[in-house]
C-alpha cells in the first residue's frame, strides 16, 4: 500500500470539553477553515481543510495534535 497526503486537509485532535469545542470550531471559521468532519467515539477530533499551516493549527488554543491527512491505495499485484 502507498500512501498520499491530500492537500490543505488536516485532522486536528482536541482538547475534552464542549465549551473548548466550541471555541475552537469559532476560531477555525474566523480562520477561514471549512470543518469537513468531526470525531469522537475514537478520538476527539475533527478533519479540517483550509490554507492555515500544521504549525499555525498547533497554536491554536484547544489543539492538542495535527496530523496531515493520507489517503491510501492498495496494491494487489
């Protein structure tokens, strides 16, 4: 299998909290960021796509990890 990272997508892990939640989706809009999908059974994240960099995620208050978005195919050969 191989793997490829979509650009612009990130899964931003979060903080527990609503209160935090909510703060931090507030901030993704105000950063021009579209929230593409929310987790919280496994993990409490969210998938966001937009310009802002791994690095300017992690600052953000509420963020604990950002990881890059990878899809994969396999291969059957």
């Amino acid at each position: 299998a191989w793997a490829q990272y979509v650009p612009n997508q990130y899964i931003v892990e979060y903080v527990d909290g609503a209160e935090s939640l909510g703060r931090l989706e507030r901030s993704f809009a105000g950063r021009g960021l579209n929230v593409k999908a929310r987790m919280s059974r496994v993990a409490r994240a969210m998938v966001v796509e937009g310009s802002q960099t791994r690095e300017q995620l992690r600052t953000l208050p509420g963020v604990k990890k950002v990881h890059r978005v990878r899809t994969f195919k396999m291969s059957l050969d």
